[in-house]
C-alpha cells in the first residue's frame, strides 16, 4: 500500500472556493488545488463552476421590515397586496399604515372611498380625499364625495383625526353641515369643491366656532360658493392661525363683513392668503388692524393681469367713453354654469340735446305717433344693465353688437346718430373693481414721514404705528409701486421677505429698499435675492 505523497494544504489557508462561497452566494467560483512546483506549495486554478443560491421570498423578511416597505404604497395598492395572502393581508390591518390616508392620487366615487377608508383607525391622524368633481361638464362630476354615514364612520373610528383634506369634491348641504365633521380637526381644507345648496336658506360654517374648537388652519380655496359672511364665523374660531380663501372669485361685500370679523375677531391669526381674489384696496384695509398677522399673500387673478385702462372706444355707434376701467373675471367656472370668460355690465345712457321749441311743438304729434309705433327712446324707461361676456381680441365688434341691442333707433346706416330724433348717446362700461395700489399696502402702518400725499388717516380706533407683518406677498398689481417700498421701510421693521414681482416698482426703488433694509429678501422682477 502507497503512502500518500500529496502535500495537505496548511490548516491556516483556506481554499478558494470556500472564501468565495462565503463572500458571495451566487457568483462565479474557482475551485483548485494543491501541489508542489520546484519544492514550493503553489495554487493551479480550475474550472470555474456557478454557485446557485436559492430563491428569495419578501415573506422571508420579518414583520417590521416588511410594514416599511408597505408604508411607501398608495391605499389602493396596499388594498391589493392585502390580497395575495394571509400574512400580508393581516400586516396591512397595522395601524401605522393608515396615520396618513391620502386618496388624491385619483378622482373616486362615494362608494371607493368608503371602502378604502374601513381600515382607519384611531391612529388614523390625516385623510386626504378626492373626487369627481374634475370630470365637469360630464354628469358624473355630480357624484357626492361625503356623505353622513361616512362622516359618522370617520368621527367614531378616527378619535385623534387633525387634518382632513377635501380636493374637488361635491357637497350636498342638504345632508350634511359642519357639525358632522370630526370635532378635533387642526386643518380643514376644501380646494375646488362645489356645494349643493338646500332650498331652505342654510350656512354650512355657521357653528363652526362651537364645533371646531381647535381649528388652527382653515383653506378654502378655489371656490366660488364661498361667501363673505362666513368669515365672521371664521373670526370667532379662538384657536385660527391660518386663513386661506385663495382663488374664491364671488366675493361680495367684503367690506362690512371682513371689517367687523377683523375688529372683534381673528385674535390670533397670523397668516392671511388673499391671492387670486377679486379684492381691492377697501377689501386689503380690513386687516390692517390685527395685532398677530405675520404673513399676507395677495396676488391679482391670472385673467386681470394684461387688461389696460382704455379711455374710448371707436365703434359705429359713435365713441363709446370708458371711465375707470376696472375688470371683474371668473378666475374659475361656476358648476353648474358658463365657462370662463370675460363678464361686462353695459349700462347705455341717453342725453336730450336741446331743440328749437317751436319745432318741438311741430313734431309732438309725430313723435308722439313714433313712440306708440316704434317706440322713442327718450320716453321709454332706461334700459336695464345687462351681462354680456366678450371675448379677447373680439371687444369691440361685441360692444358694437351690445350697443345696437340698446340704440336701435339711433343707428343708420352710416352709423350715426338718426337726425330725426336727435338725441345723442353715449355707453360706458362698468367694471367690478378688482386692483390694489399703494393706498392699500400704505394702510398697514401709519409712515413717520407721509410718503402719500392729501391722504387723512380718520379711525375710531388709531392703529398701530408699525406693522407686524414678517412676510409679505404681493404680485401682479402694477399700481403698487416705490412709494409702497418708502413706506414698508419706516413701518415694517419685522420684514423679512418681499414678494413684489409683476408691480410697478423700479430697480432704483428695490435698491433704496435694501440699502435700509439688507436684511430682507425681496423677489421682484429685477432680481430674486
């Protein structure tokens, strides 16, 4: 019997494809052995062979591993992971995959948000909704978005709920109001939503001071059912900090409403977002008195931005005379309603020119036997202003059109007035007032030294001689201008950020600005820092 001559490979050296398995499990391996070479131990690599490893599971990871990576998908998703099998579908129940229900990635129906929201929870903390309302003019934007079973189902099973987010959706009043919402909500929001209104009279927020007692942030934006009475609601909510009623186009009588809500309320209110809202300085002045107010946004609607002031029009009725031009727009469309577009209260006013009496008592009979057979205009009653929506590039072929619906009479064939009646005529147009200039910037802070001339400052209340605000955001408004820069410099000595980009400051003004005040940023047209 031979001895064994081979040479053992030393017992501190281990084999390459033992060093190979252990490193990696699916690679590549060399396996080789030992053997003398001129009396020295050397190593001849073999035949490469693949190591396979076995398949991987994601049931192989354990349950906290495996609830992160649930916690990255949207509810629908989650739903159908659920569905593969019965571990996964018991660690969707987890209660910390539902603190955060956004459902906004897609428009649903009443009956798929009911039936994503049956997993929240006491430890739900956000729910974020969206609904059909986009699909207008289609019908099935009508499909509400709340009901009162779903809102009951929200306020037992979500106790510690504090932000709750509605994103076009449809509201029946009828049903529901604001004390069905969860009492312990921190924000609300209803962006782009269309409330259906009872026929009885009925105010969805009238309670909402009672009810929502800890309400911090309040958004109601892009809706045009907003109604200015609401905010003396509004101002009785103790806890408000934030208020926005961005792009809400229908506000009427916003003075009276929005003065005395600001006197008597909104004790704590620090930011006020006001843009794309048809405002003006009357409107902006109302504010001016709280003692919290930190930040205020205000920016002109996108669809005002380009119109100019025209004096006079041509057109075959003769000059039709524009006095202030000021433009109110739809910055969304109504639903149901017209789509958006430009709407103008044309309002024709007739003068008497003086005539020869003797000539008057000639005619009397004959005009007398027009105004029975085709009616004379000075004796019929004024017209009556009326809405007509024109369209950009075509105004003054529709204010033609418009004029002759109101001066039949008047108009031959040379577009002049007829000389068998004699009277002239003149249209102006009236526009609902939507501007802010530096009237309405100035009424925050009263300027140690006047930068507005012949303005008297009369308040029963004087207010306070420098302003709190630390932001301020106002954009679009080309009569705003260096003399707002003059007076934020000697009333606003918390201002940290400027936002005048599209007014009428001037770069010499901007650097008057920060040659007082270097320490805050200003964004403008000219420069961003």
């Amino acid at each position: 019997m031979e001895a064994n001559t081979s040479t053992p490979p030393p017992s501190n050296v281990k084999t390459t494809n033992e060093t190979s398995l252990k490193k990696r499990k699916r690679r590549y391996s060399s396996t080789g052995e030992y053997t003398n070479v001129d009396d020295e131990e050397c190593l001849i690599p073999a035949e490469k062979v693949l190591v396979e490893e076995p398949p991987f599971s994601l049931l192989e990871l354990c349950d906290e591993i495996l609830i992160e990576i649930l916690s990255n998908l949207e509810i629908k998703s989650l739903l159908a992971v659920g569905q593969t099998c019965n571990r996964l579908q018991l660690l969707i129940r987890d209660s910390r995959l539902w603190r955060n229900v956004d459902l906004t990635g897609e428009q649903l129906h009443l009956k798929d948000i009911k039936k994503y929201l049956l997993r929240v929870n006491d430890q739900t903390n956000c729910i974020k909704i969206r609904g059909m309302v986009e699909q207008y003019p289609s019908e099935s934007w009508k499909n509400v978005s709340l009901s009162e079973s779903l809102l009951q189902h929200i306020t037992e099973t979500c106790e510690n709920l504090q932000i709750l987010e509605l994103h076009h959706c449809f509201i029946n009043t009828e049903t529901i109001d604001i004390t069905h919402f969860p009492q312990k909500l921190k924000r609300l929001v209803f962006n782009d939503c269309y409330v259906r209104w009872p026929n009885t009279p009925a105010i969805l927020f009238s309670r909402i001071d009672t009810h929502l007692k800890d309400l911090e942030d309040l958004r109601i934006e892009f809706c045009n059912w907003f109604s200015t009475h609401d905010l003396v609601a509004f101002s009785k909510v103790v806890n408000l900090k934030s208020l926005s009623i961005r792009g809400c186009s229908e506000l009427k009588e916003f003075v009276p409403y929005g003065s005395i809500a600001a006197r008597f309320g909104f004790k704590k209110l620090e930011t006020l977002d006001l843009r794309e809202t048809p405002i003006m300085d009357s409107d902006f002045q109302c504010f001016n008195i709280l003692k919290n107010l930190r930040e205020v946004l205000v920016e002109c609607p996108v669809e005002l931005r380009n119109n100019r002031a025209r004096s006079n029009i041509r057109t075959s009725c003769g000059n039709v005379t524009l006095p202030e031009t000021r433009v109110r727009e739809r910055s969304r469309p109504q639903r149901p309603g017209p789509q958006p577009g430009r709407f103008f209260i044309v309002n024709v006013v007739y003068n008497r020119q003086n005539q020869n009496p003797a000539q008057n008592n000639q005619n009397n009979q004959a005009e007398n036997n027009e105004n029975q057979d085709e009616g004379n205009v000075r004796n019929a009653p004024a017209p009556i202003p009326q809405f007509h929506e024109l369209e950009p590039g075509r105004e003054q072929e529709q204010l033609e059109n418009a004029l002759r619906i109101f001066l039949p009479q008047h108009i031959n064939e040379n577009g002049n007035g007829n000389e068998n009646h004699g009277p002239t005529h003149a249209a102006s147009i009236y526009f609902a007032p939507t501007k802010i200039t530096d009237r309405g910037v100035c009424s925050y802070g009263i300027a140690r030294v006047p930068v507005q001339n012949n303005i008297v400052v009369i308040r029963a209340e004087p207010r306070p001689q420098d302003t709190t605000l630390e932001k301020l955001t106002i954009r679009h408004y080309r009569n705003v201008s260096d003399v707002s820069l003059r007076h934020l410099v000697q009333c606003a000595p918390k201002l940290r950020y400027l936002d005048v980009t599209g007014c009428g400051v001037t770069l010499e003004g901007i650097n008057a600005f920060k040659e007082v005040k270097p320490e805050c940023k200003v964004i403008s047209d000219f420069t961003s820092s």
